[in-house]
C-alpha cells in the first residue's frame, strides 16, 4: 500500500524503496509480482528506461513461477492480465507507443465479457487513455478523442491513477493541437470535471 501511495502523489523514489522492501519480505508471494510492476511504473516515471525493464522482467519471471490465482478479485493477487495492465502504463510513458498500444487492446480484450459488459472498468479506462495518448502522437486526433472521451464515461473517475494517466493525454494534447478547437472542448471538459473532483487535473 506504501508503494502504491507513493505512485499516486508523486514520490517515485519512495515507490522504488516500499517496492524493493516488500520484495524481499514477501519475495515469493503474489504480492512481489504487483510491487515489481509499482516499481516499474516509477522508474517510467522517472524517465529510466533500462530499469523499466529489469522492474519488468523480475515481475514476469515471478508471475512464471506462480500458479493461476484462484481468486481475481483479491486486490493483491496479480494475474497475467494485471501484469500487462502494469507494462502498457510502462511503454506508454518511455515512448514505446506501439508495445503500449499492442497491450492496451489486450487489456480491453481481457476486462471485457463475450456479451460486452466489461470486467474491469478501471483496467479499460486506463487502456483507453493508452490508445488515446498514442493516436494523440501519431497524429490521429479524431482517435485521441474519443478514445480520451470514452475513459471518461464511467462513474469512478476520481480514482488516482486515472488522475495520472488523464493528466498526460491532457498534457500530448495541449502540447500537440492547442489550436484545433476540437481539443480545446475535451480540455474543457477534463478542465470542469477537474472543478468538480479537485486534483483531477493540474491547474
């Protein structure tokens, strides 16, 4: 929980310490898996592209070592699907778009049932702000759009670590069509939803 509070207010150093700590407390628990992808998301953060990827490859080879999890729900337990959920916010903030995006439709694949109802509603906004951040790069802001818009549309969006993922799409869009007007009605919009949920977005 340390690691993960850290992650949601900033303090990266203080993730990669709580993560390393729980490592070697815990190091063959499932919870081991779910701290080597906190620390890899610092590391993202933190611009450390090589560590990224030792953060990533301890985790996987942990989870390879595991059986299934028998219980999904259970915060701590981190299955496959969890684990790609931890890689798509890694490659999406070291610029490796298309790794991101490739695990960004996996993660929607997997959170959503045969009838379209979706398993995990937190997993998929997240994987939609993926899709929406890397359009947004590759220059196709029709895509970012509605991608950005559609991570919106559920009720939890005060939820932390939607708060970091919305604040960079906001961030490639005003870096990239500040102009276009289309832009200016979704940063509105996360602007307003910002008033009503102060700390959603950055002032």
């Amino acid at each position: 929980m340390r690691a993960w509070f850290a992650l949601t207010t900033g303090d990266y150093r203080g993730v990669i310490s709580a993560a390393q700590a729980g490592g070697e407390v815990a190091p063959h628990h499932s919870v081991a898996v779910q701290l080597a992808g906190q620390e890899a998301k610092a590391w993202a953060r933190l611009g450390d592209r090589r560590q990224v990827e030792v953060a990533l490859d301890k985790g996987r080879r942990l989870l390879e070592g595991m059986p299934h999890p028998e219980n999904l729900d259970n915060h701590f337990v981190v299955d496959p699907a969890k684990f790609d959920f931890y890689s798509m916010d890694c490659y999406r903030l070291v610029g490796e778009d298309k790794l991101a995006r490739t695990l960004a439709e996996e993660v929607l694949r997997a959170g959503t049932d045969f009838y379209g109802s979706e398993r995990s509603p937190m997993r998929n906004a997240e994987a939609r702000v993926t899709l929406g951040v890397t359009a947004a790069r590759e220059g196709d802001l029709e895509e970012a759009l509605i991608m950005g818009a559609g991570a919106l549309e559920g009720d939890r969006q005060s939820v932390p670590s939607l708060i970091m993922t919305s604040r960079e799409l906001a961030a490639e869009m005003k870096r990239r069509y500040s102009s276009e007007p289309a832009a200016q009605d979704y940063l509105a919009r996360l602007h307003a939803l910002g008033q009503q949920k102060p700390g959603f977005l950055p002032q």
